[in-house]
C-alpha cells in the first residue's frame, strides 16, 4: 500500500511551536506581504530576518510531539511506500526520526545564498549579514519558499500522488496552494483520503474520511489502525 502523508503547522503546535491562522498565530501582528513573500524581503530584510531567526531560534525550545513520533514508525512499517510532505519549516520530523521527507516550503535551519546559489545548514541568526560559507558573500536568505516562489520536489511529490492508495492530511488548514490542492489530485488518481485535524479544514469536503481532534491523539490511533490492518492481512 503506497501513503502519501502532507502536514501543516498544526502537527507541531502540541510542540508550543505556533500556527499561522489559529488565535496569536505567527502571522498575527505581521503582514503575509511583509514576512513572507520576495517583495517583502527586498523590501525590509531585517523584519523578515528578524521573524524567521526568532522562529529557528524557538526550535532549540521545542521537541517532536506523539503525532510526529507515530509517522517515524510508521516509515519504519512502511519504508519506500510511505512518502511524508510536510509544509512546516521546523525540523521536528528529523528530529522524530523521519527520513523520507519533503519539505515543500522550505526549511529553518538552512540557508540559501542568493550570490552562488548554495544552501547549508544553519542555526544562528542571518540579521547580521554572515558570509557564506561557500562563495563568502553576505547574500544569505532564509531557505524558505515564500509566496509566489515555486514549492520544492513538486515533481516527486506529484508522481507520489499519482501512485498513491492512500492519502493523509495532518494539522492544515487547507488555505495555501499547491498543498490545499494534493486532496484533489489523489482523488482523481483513485486514492483513499483522510483528514486528521483539530477542526475542518478548508478543503474537509474533499475527504473521505475526517477525523478532528488533536494530532497528538489522531495521529498515533490512526497509524496504530494502519499498521494492524497491515498485519492483519
Ligand atoms: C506557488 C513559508 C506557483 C514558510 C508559506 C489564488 C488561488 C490559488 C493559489 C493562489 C492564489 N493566489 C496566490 C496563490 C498562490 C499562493 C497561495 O496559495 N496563496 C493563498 C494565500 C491563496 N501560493 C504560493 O504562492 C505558493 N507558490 O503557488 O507557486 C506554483 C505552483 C505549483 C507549481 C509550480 C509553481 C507558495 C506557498 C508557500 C508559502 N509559504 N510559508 C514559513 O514561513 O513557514 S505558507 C504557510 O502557510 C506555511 O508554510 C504553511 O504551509 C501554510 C499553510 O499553513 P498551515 O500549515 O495549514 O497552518 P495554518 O495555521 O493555516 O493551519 C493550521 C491547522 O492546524 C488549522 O486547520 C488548525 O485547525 C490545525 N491545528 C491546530 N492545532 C492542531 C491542529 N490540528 C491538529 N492538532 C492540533 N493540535
């Protein structure tokens, strides 16, 4: 059975790390234009630097929750068949023990340098304009897909979707495109769908199967459900 997995911040809130769209979330007191988006960044870098080292700094904080610990096992049960998306920018699947993992928008703890194009990874600040390990510039930008920039691994995530017997949505709101549009891909190419999160999301009708709760408790039944249906066989 092949399981195509997408998740969004609402996996890593029992984490204490904060969503975008829930009361307090991150984009509150910001502007999506202002912290998010190409124009943004040319426009102000030191705000923009300002909210993602403040964010790559919270995760020395925060640890993976049961939800990203049960989708590690469950790689372990399902090995290549299991492809996980994720649209987060923390590395709490890493940490959780996921290695078949796309993140799609992007990620805290790398850099990209828009002089020679290389990325690296990176745990301090970027506010005060480090060289660049590989050409020495000081032209590094959050390695962050913002938006109107291209998703990365569209290509294997889109050939995943095709294959796919079974596709999950973990803690997202279903507001931001490409991602809110995978439910509908999977449909048309015959996957089963299911959403687990906290209430429905803008896309709940496209799924099959939606459960709302906390990912903490959603996410470890249903892989325990999965896996003995697995054995059971
Ligand atoms: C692109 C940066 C072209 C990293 C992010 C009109 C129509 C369609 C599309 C567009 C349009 N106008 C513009 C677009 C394109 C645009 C878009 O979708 N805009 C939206 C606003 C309409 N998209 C883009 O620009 C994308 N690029 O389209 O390029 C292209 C496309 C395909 C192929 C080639 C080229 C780029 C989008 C990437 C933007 N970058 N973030 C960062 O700063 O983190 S998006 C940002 O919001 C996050 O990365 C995240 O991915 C995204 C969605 O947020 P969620 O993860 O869903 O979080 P949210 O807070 O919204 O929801 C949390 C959910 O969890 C809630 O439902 C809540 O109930 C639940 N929850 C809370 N607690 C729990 C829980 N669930 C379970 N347990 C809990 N405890």
């Amino acid at each position: 059975m092949k399981v195509v997995v997408l998740t969004g911040a609402g996996i890593s809130a029992e984490s204490g790390v904060s969503t975008f769209r829930d009361a307090g979330g991150l984009w509150e007191g910001h502007s999506v234009a202002d912290v998010a988006t190409p124009e943004g960044f040319e426009r102000d870098p030191a705000l923009v630097h300002a909210f993602y080292d403040a964010r790559r700094a919270q995760l020395e904080l925060v640890t993976p929750n049961p939800a990203h610990l049960a989708l590690a096992e469950l790689e372990e049960t399902l090995g290549d068949d299991l492809l996980l998306v994720t649209q987060n920018v923390d590395d709490l699947h890493e940490r959780a023990g996921s290695r078949r993992l796309v993140h799609m928008h992007g990620q805290l703890r790398s850099a990209w340098c828009t002089s020679c194009d290389g990325r690296c990874p990176w745990t301090a600040p970027l506010a005060d304009g480090p060289p660049c390990p590989g050409c020495g510039a000081a032209s590094l930008r959050p390695d962050i897909v913002w938006f109107g920039e291209v998703p990365r691994q569209m290509d294997r995530i889109e050939a995943a979707l095709a294959a796919a017997d079974l596709f999950v949505s973990i803690g997202t709101s279903g507001a931001v495109y490409p991602a809110a549009g995978f439910v509908q891909l999977a449909r048309l190419w015959g996957a089963h769908t299911v959403e687990l999160n906290l209430e429905p999301s803008q896309g709940t009708v496209w799924f099959r199967d939606a459960r709302h709760g906390p990912a903490s408790m959603l996410v470890p039944a249903w892989v325990a459900e999965l896996t003995a249906r697995r054995l059971s066989r």
